[in-house]
C-alpha cells in the first residue's frame, strides 16, 4: 500500500497545476492510505518519502488555488507625469512614433502539420475603424508568406504590407466572407464562423464552437506575434488580454474544411488539461491589443508641445518630453521609457522599456546614441522579456518552461536609425537576429 500512496501522491503532484479537482481526490486518497499505514505502525522509508511527496503535493495544489483565485495587480501608469506644467509651447525632435492597429479580436488557428498543401493555417481577426466592421483572415502559407482577405465591407488599404510574417505578404485581396461570427456568448463558450475562397479557388469554411459552459479565467498574453520575421519594419507588441485555449470537451465543434475536405486542427504534443478542460492549440482573444512600435513607415520629425505641457498627443499617442529629450510614451495602458530620456544631442546611453499596466508583463533593453553636432546614430536592443505571471500556474509554466518562444523570441529584434536635427529626416530600419523557421 505504500508504493500506492506514493502513485497518488504523485498523481496529485502532477494535476495540482492542471486539474485542481483530481489533484484534491487524489491527495484524500493518499492521506488515507498513509494515515493507516501510520495507524499500524508501518514506518519505513517508502511511506515516509509517500508522506513528504504528499505535503509537497498538497503544497502545490493550495498554491495553484490561491494564484487563481487572488485579486488583480492595481498598479497602473503614473498619470500626473503626463500633467506636468511647462511654459508655453516649444519645438522638439520626435524621432519615431508609435500606432495601434484597429484589430480588436483575433483566432489562431493552426493545421496538423501537412494537412493542406497551401496553407499551415488561418488567423481570423475582427477588425474595428470607424464607420466599418469586419473580418480579415490570414492565411499562413506553407512557404513562409501569408495571404490576407479582407471582407468587403473594409475599406482596402493601399501599398499594404506586414513585415512581422515570415517572408511577408504573397497576396491582399478584398473578397465577400459569409457567415461570419466572432463572439464569446453568455455561458462563456467561444465561437468563430466565416466562409469564403480562397486564392486557389477552394471554398473554405471555419465553423468551430465550444461545447462546455464551466467558467474558466482567461490569462493575458504578450503574443509571438513577429517571431518568424526575416525583414521586420516595426517592433510587434501584440496584446492578448483574456487569452485562452479553445477547449474541446462538452461537445465542441470543430470544423475546419476546404473544399469539403476536413483540415484538423493542431493540438497539443500530449493531452494537456487547463483549470480541468481539455484544450487544443488553438487559441482566441476578444480583446486585442496591437501596437506598432517605432514602424520604419514613419520616420522622425520635429512637433510643437501643446501650451503648458511637456507633452505631444498625435493619434491618440501621448508623448512626454523633459526639456528637448523624450522620456516617456503612452499609450492605453501601456508605456515606454527611456532611462535616462533619449538625448539625440549627446552622446549617451540608457535603458528602454515596454510596460504593460497592472503587471501584464514587459520587454526592455539598452539604447545608445552616437551623436556628432546634429548626427548621429540610436541603436535599442530587447535583451529581456517579464511575462504576466499567470494565475493559472499551469499556464505559467507552459508559456514560461514548455513553449519557451513565447519569451524567448523578442530578444532577436534590434532598431538601428541615423538622424539629422538640422533637416529632420531619420533613416531607421529593424533587425530580427533569430527569425523563427520551419
């Protein structure tokens, strides 16, 4: 009975992250059988190693409950910093802007591999301007490009291109999407619809919907949005907040076709359960977040503080100045800082970073400026990355141990730029040192 307090003990050690209700069973079970060993005085070295996995069990499994359940980080972005006084209005460089894409809802939907000879798979998102809605889809293809449909009811951008997918953009194109459906409803299940054809021909249908109604608690997700790009020209922070992976049991449908002919959907090496429910790789956000850091599109140039402040607001974007040298950037809830604020005038090194407000994670590195009179050089690298700690601590551990791009892949990007006060004009570009392949 010994070695079997032991098997549950460990049972219980191992769902405690994934499964809390069987990792409970498990540990009752265990401190019986222990407890009556103990009770006829059978105390070898078997059930003593039993009774200390079952403590480390049991240690585990009320740590995994409580990170669940404990209450959301407050900290959020310093507001008075933006209302700093200053006098008058006054001219400053602004080397570089940041924007954020009307995307408000995306779905990663990723094929067993060789499914499809065209595509690896789609990417629904909803995407939200004003006065139109409507869905755009990616289609990954399997030579490293991608090809997007817009619906029709989205005006269609000019010179469109994405430098953060693999080799980039095979085709763009406006076609009529069906049936579309993009939604969460009242019992908490996730459904995502949409028919259209591709640029092969091939009717493609996307019909996939959650069975179970138990509540789970979604996670935010800094996303690897990027990680493939050979030829990158802007620094891809891609927010996922209310992240989750689409659940299979209870039900679930799960249609993915083209031209009739199933596409299944990847899953995960080996059967992983999250907050007890089976899951796929597949995974969704409603609330997105997607901001183009520093786009090599739109170069720096000079701009009037508004009166009294030390600020520029442009799209929507605050940015803060101390004297001539940007210190600070925000938008939504997120911010950039320069430590100490970025002087193009000087000769000068500090520290850049991306903080994301209450504690979901952030991304920073070291800036450096060679400057000669109204020249010079800015150089930032992203050497480290602090994802959300997760209340699921199962999830911790996969986005942190087990898929280790989620944090490993920004460390490759690096902006480089010359600049020239005196005419206004910056050439920037950014590197990605370790795009993702095949």
């Amino acid at each position: 009975m010994a070695w079997a307090s032991i098997a549950l003990a460990a049972a219980a050690l191992v769902a405690a992250p994934l499964y809390r209700t069987v990792a409970v069973l498990f540990l009752v079970l265990a401190f019986g059988l222990i407890s009556i060993e103990f009770l006829r005085g059978e105390r070898t070295v078997v059930h003593v190693a039993a009774a200390i996995i079952t403590v480390l069990a049991t240690a585990v499994t009320g740590w995994s409950i409580v990170e669940l359940n404990r209450s959301e980080p407050t900290t959020m972005v310093d507001e008075a910093a933006y209302e700093r006084a200053a006098e008058g209005t006054r001219d400053v460089f602004l080397p570089f802007v940041v924007t954020q894409e009307g995307i408000t809802a995306v779905a990663l939907l990723e094929f067993e591999k060789n499914s499809d000879p065209v595509y690896s798979g789609f990417e629904p998102q909803l995407i939200e301007r004003p006065g139109e809605t409507g869905m755009r889809i990616i289609g990954y293809r399997n030579d490293g490009a991608a090809d997007f449909y817009d619906d029709v009811a989205l005006t269609p951008e000019e010179n469109f291109d994405s430098g953060v997918i693999g080799s980039g953009v095979n085709e763009y194109t406006s076609v009529a999407i069906e049936k579309q459906r993009f939604e969460v409803d009242d019992e908490g299940r996730f459904h995502v619809s949409a028919e259209f054809r591709d640029v092969e021909g091939r009717d493609v249908v996307i019909d996939i919907s959650e069975g179970s109604t138990n509540r789970v608690k979604p996670f935010d997700l800094l996303a690897p949005v990027g990680h493939s790009s050979q030829n990158p020209d802007l620094f891809p922070y891609f927010f996922l907040n209310d992240f989750d992976f689409l659940r299979t049991g209870g039900g679930a449908n799960m249609k993915l076709t083209i031209n009739g002919e199933p596409r299944p959907l990847q899953g995960f090496p080996v059967p992983i359960p999250i907050q007890g429910e089976m899951r796929s790789f597949a995974k969704y956000s409603l609330d997105v977040e997607i901001i183009e850091v520093f786009p090599a599109r739109a170069p720096g140039r000079w701009v009037r503080t508004e009166p009294g402040r030390d600020t520029v607001v442009l799209d929507g974007v605050t940015y803060l100045f101390a004297g001539q040298n940007l210190e600070r950037i925000r938008i939504n809830d997120h911010e950039i800082t320069f430590d100490p604020a970025l002087d193009l005038t000087a000769s000068s090194e500090g520290t850049f970073a991306i903080n994301s407000y209450p504690a979901r994670g952030s991304v920073a590195g070291p800036y450096a400026v060679e400057a000669d009179g109204e020249t010079g050089d800015l150089g930032i690298r992203v050497t480290e990355v602090e994802l959300p700690a997760h209340r699921d601590v199962g999830v911790r551990m996969l986005t942190r141990y087990a898929l280790r791009f989620f944090k490993e892949w920004p460390q490759g990007y690096e902006y480089r730029a010359e600049f020239d006060l005196s005419t206004g004009s910056v050439e920037p570009e950014w590197i990605n040192h370790t795009p993702a392949t095949k």
